[in-house]
C-alpha cells in the first residue's frame, strides 16, 4: 500500500447548503467509486471553496458519508478575477495499491472545464 492524493471538483448550481451538500457528496462518491476505495482508506480529505460558497461547510456533508473518523478541514479558494465561480476543490491523501498511473481524479459538470485533459 502507499500514500496517494486524489484530486477533484465540482460546480454547483446555487450557494445554498443543499446544493452544496450534494455537489460534495456526488464528488466524493465519484473518486471513491472511480478509485475502488471506501472511507476506512482515507487519511485526509481537504476541501477548498470558491469565495461565492459560503452557505455550508463541504466537510460537513462528507461527514455524512461514512467520514465521521476521518480527519476534513476546508479552506477558502484564491479569488482569482475570471476564475469558475460556485466550485468546490477536494483533494483526498488515501493508502491504496494504485500506482501514481492508476489513480483517477474527478472533475464533475462545469469544474470539468478546468482539467479537460482528465475530466470525467
């Protein structure tokens, strides 16, 4: 086994705690389903917001998911002019046996546009 970083993302429709939730729980849902892993695999889980996300905390509705041991923290993104508004970052530092080759990062509806090279 061996430590990797995940990396992924997600434009949601609205800045509301509902859509929020959703938004992270269709993300991490889909790393952990594209990866084969469940939470018990999971080190760390950092989330970042964009600047226009404020009506809930993404680590909260990971918690929801079977995280409750896991350690999440989130972090506002860098609110660069012109940059994809309502999106939230991830990036999960898990133990698989996946080589750097085998890991697959996820970017979700209008975050797709930021890694087109490798979005889902």
């Amino acid at each position: 086994m061996a430590l990797r970083a995940i990396r992924g993302a997600i434009q949601v429709p609205a800045n509301t705690a509902g859509d929020i939730a959703a938004g992270v729980q269709e993300l991490i849902a889909a790393i952990l389903k594209a990866n084969d892993l469940t939470p018990n695999e999971v080190i760390s889980v950092f989330f970042t917001s964009t600047v226009d996300l404020d009506a809930a905390f993404p680590a909260a509705a990971c918690r929801e998911m079977g995280f409750a041991n896991v350690p999440l923290i989130g972090s506002v993104e860098v609110a660069v002019p012109g940059a994809l508004d309502k999106t939230v970052r991830v990036m999960l530092h898990v133990e698989t046996a996946r080589t750097p080759e085998q890991i697959t990062h996820v970017y979700l509806h209008g975050a797709a546009s930021l890694r087109r090279d490798i979005a889902q």
